[in-house]
C-alpha cells in the first residue's frame, strides 16, 4: 500500500519489475487505477504493465463521459426549477476541470440542493424519468428523517444512480456544516451548474473521508484532498488563510486538520506547519486506510471493525443507533428466513 501511495506522489521513482502486480492490484482494489495510470502517463513502464495503464486510462475516460452526461441529463430536468444545482465528489472534479478528477472512479451521481427545494427537486426527477431503488417504506422513513440526503433513485434506461443532498452530513452527526454557507459559496460552471468552493470542497472531502463512514476505500478520497490542496494552494496564495476561516465557520477543524496531516503523511502533500502537528490517533486512522494485502484484500479485521462501529457513533446518538440496528437486524433475518422458506 505505500509504494502506491509513494507511487501517486512521485510517479517516476523506481519500481521493482516485481513489484508491480501488488500495485496493480492494490490500485485496482481502492478504485485508484485510472489515477495511477494517469498518473504515469508518459513513464516508461515495463512492456507488459503498459497496457493495463492504457485500459485503466480508458475506462476513466469513459466514467468521466458517463458523469458529464448523467449531469447534464439532471441539469434539464431540474432547470425549470430555477434552485442551485451543486454537483458533489468526482463529477464535480471532473466538471470544473479539476486535477483530482484526472483517472478519477466515479460511480453515482452526487448533488446538492437547498433543502427547501427538496420535495420540488424529487417531483422533478421522477417525473424525468427516475425512481425509487427499492421499495423499503422503513428505508424511505429514515432517510427522509435522520439523513443528509434523499433515498437514492435510479434511471432505469441508464441504470445511473443519483444521490440528492440538502448538506453534507447526516443531521445526527457531531459536526454540523452550514448547508446554506455551501450553497451561498458556490461556484457557476458554464452550463448553470454549481460546484462547492474551493475551500468546502475541501471541507467535504475531509468529511466525507473522516466523519461520514468507516474509511473503506479512503485512500482514494485521502488522494482527491492532496490533489485539491495542492491545486489550490498553488492557485491562491491565501488560501490556507481561507480554509482557515471556512473550517472554523463549519465547526470543521478535527477532521479536517487530520486529512491534511494524513494526506502530507501519505502523498507528501505541502502543508503549512502549523497544519501537521501530530495528533493522538493519527496512527490508527493511517493503519486503516493501508489495510489491504499485497493481492488487494482487506487485512486487519480487527482494525476495520473498530472503524465500522465508529462510523456508527459519530452518526447518531446511542439510542437511535440501537433501534436502528435492531429494525436492520430484524428485517435481514426475516429475510432470510422468507428464502429459506422459498427453498424447502
């Protein structure tokens, strides 16, 4: 995992003949082949790695197109509408033409919108075309109730996935962002879409990795924060100062604070020294995200337990959580049991 990641940050240091199955793999497995391979465009690499790079160079490509379009077929059906339209993660990397959307996997399509616009952004979408992913009324409930976003809906001809945001965490979580400072700070792209600032980008990507799951697949999200830190700081000499500013307004500065130590860590990401003090944790959360074997398979099950129980806590307060889990619980063993039932 860390000749990748030293690999990412200085794509033309030498690498073992040997070493490069373990890479391949490893990339492949955390969803950072076409970074990789973008990455090492241009470097020689040995005959027979060159045409995997080429794939994954390809396949990027058409994600990106796949993207774009998905984008621009939400961009129609919800302008009539005449609310912001924030594209989110890879889209919008990819969109505003972004360093960290180069190779970049890019899976559903991510939006935010104000949240009183939600119920008018849902009828709009449904009404081009999209639908509900499954029928599930406890799902919908949830998270309609407890969830920073709509229930995922699906457009069937092209089996797209579209996740609609009215913040960026879950209104449970420990940290609450101020959606309507995203939607104020929010940048125009040339075909009325919006993406986040650069220093909530930033933000979000943070939480995002930190603050809203168990890190699986983090490297890649870790990897985006050191593209768009540099990038940014290259472009705007105040920029830390800014990030700053918008950490602190955002009640942000933890989990922001760790990805900018991890990503220095783990790409060599220039930041600022009073950025990289060393704090009580760092260690685990490093453990975690290089918790993958030579072939791609998830090692350190203890670790990734600890990381999925947490993700839990920080969301929703105990009491929730354990009903939660014990409505989930019970409706997977009804489940099962149905199937087994359709089986004798």
């Amino acid at each position: 995992m860390e000749r990748l990641t030293e690999l990412l940050a200085h794509p033309t240091g030498p690498v073992p003949d040997d070493a490069w199955t373990a890479l391949l793999c490893v990339a492949r497995a955390e969803q950072l082949s076409g970074a990789l391979a973008h990455r090492l465009a241009g470097v020689a690499v040995p005959a027979p790695v060159a045409p995997l790079l080429a794939e994954a160079r390809g396949a990027a490509a058409e994600q990106r197109r796949a993207a774009l379009f998905e984008a621009e077929m939400a961009r129609r059906a919800l302008a009539p509408l005449g609310v912001p339209v924030l594209l989110l993660k890879g889209t919008a990397y990819v969109a505003a033409g972004l360093s960290a959307g180069r190779g970049r996997a890019i899976g559903d399509l991510d939006v935010l919108v104000p949240r009183e616009a939600l119920g008018a952004v849902e009828a709009a979408l449904r009404a081009a075309g999209w639908r509900d992913v499954k029928d599930d009324g406890y799902d919908d409930a949830y998270y309609r109730r407890w969830m920073h976003e709509l229930p995922p809906l699906v457009h069937p001809a092209r089996d797209r996935l579209i996740d609609v945001h009215h913040t960026i965490l879950p209104p449970t979580a420990r940290i609450a962002p101020d959606a309507a400072a995203l939607v104020a700070g929010a940048v125009p792209l040339r075909d009325g879409l919006f993406v986040l600032s650069p220093e909530d980008m930033v933000v979000h990507a943070a939480l995002h990795l930190l603050a809203d799951g168990d890190l699986a697949g983090g490297l890649r999200n870790l990897f985006d924060i050191d593209r768009l830190l540099r990038e940014f700081a290259d472009a705007d000499e105040d920029f830390w100062l800014k990030l700053t500013a918008r950490v602190a307004e955002h009640g942000a500065g933890a989990p922001v604070a760790r990805a900018a130590r991890l990503a220095h860590a783990l790409f060599g990401t220039p930041v600022p020294g009073e950025w990289r003090a060393p704090a009580p944790g760092d260690g685990v959360f490093r453990r975690r995200l290089l918790a993958r074997d030579d072939w791609g398979r998830e090692d350190r099950a203890a670790t990734r337990l600890a990381f999925y129980v947490r993700s839990h806590a920080i969301r929703m307060p105990p009491a929730l959580l354990a009903r939660h889990l014990a409505i989930k619980g019970w409706k997977r063993w009804r489940g099962r049991r149905g199937k087994d039932r359709a089986r004798s």
